[in-house]
C-alpha cells in the first residue's frame, strides 16, 4: 500500500530526469513504492517505451492508466506531477488535489 501517487506523461529523457524525485518520494513510504498514474488517452510513440520503463521500476508499486482505470484521490496524501505536462484528466486531477501548487510562467 502506498500513499503517494506520481503522474507522469513525457518522454524517456523526463523520466531517466525524474527518476531520482521519484525515488525519493517512494522512499518515505513504508513499502518502498509509488504508484503512477499516466493518461489512458496518450497514444504517441513514447508511450510503450515509457510503460516498460514505469512498470519495471523497483520502486514503482502500480501504475494507473487514468481515466480509463479508477482511481481514488481519497487513498493518496502526497501528489507528484510536472506542470511540464499537459492538461490531460490525469494532470487536471493532480492540480485539484493540490490547489496551493500555483502555475508555472513557461
């Protein structure tokens, strides 16, 4: 069981670059883990490549295609989402789970 959940919708590069924050954030649950949740709508050709990367992280507990699989915001206290992503479902959820974020200026 874990009470963090990451989003994440980018290339190979942003995850090899988000790696070390993920695994930070893992190590201060007790198991270990993180789930992530992706958009269940990204189709472009990263996607498989990334999915592979994501399900075969030691610390990656389960990952979430969201809207497509439920997912309940109640069972999650932490949030980690690059505003670098766009509004997807998955995004748009991050940001109501946490309102005090503020925007990034691009």
């Amino acid at each position: 069981m874990t009470s963090t959940l990451a989003y994440f919708k980018n290339g190979i590069g942003n995850w090899i670059l988000m790696t070390p924050a993920l695994q930070a954030m893992a190590s201060m649950e007790k198991s270990g883990k993180i789930n992530v949740v992706l958009d269940s709508d990204w189709s472009d050709s990263r996607k498989p490549a990334v999915l592979d990367l994501v399900k075969s992280a030691p610390f990656v507990n389960r990952v979430i295609q969201y809207p497509a699989e439920a997912l309940d915001p109640r069972k999650y206290t932490k949030w980690f989402y690059s505003r670098h992503s766009e509004g997807s479902p998955a995004m748009k959820l991050c940001e109501t789970m946490n309102p005090t974020v503020g925007h990034k200026i691009n």
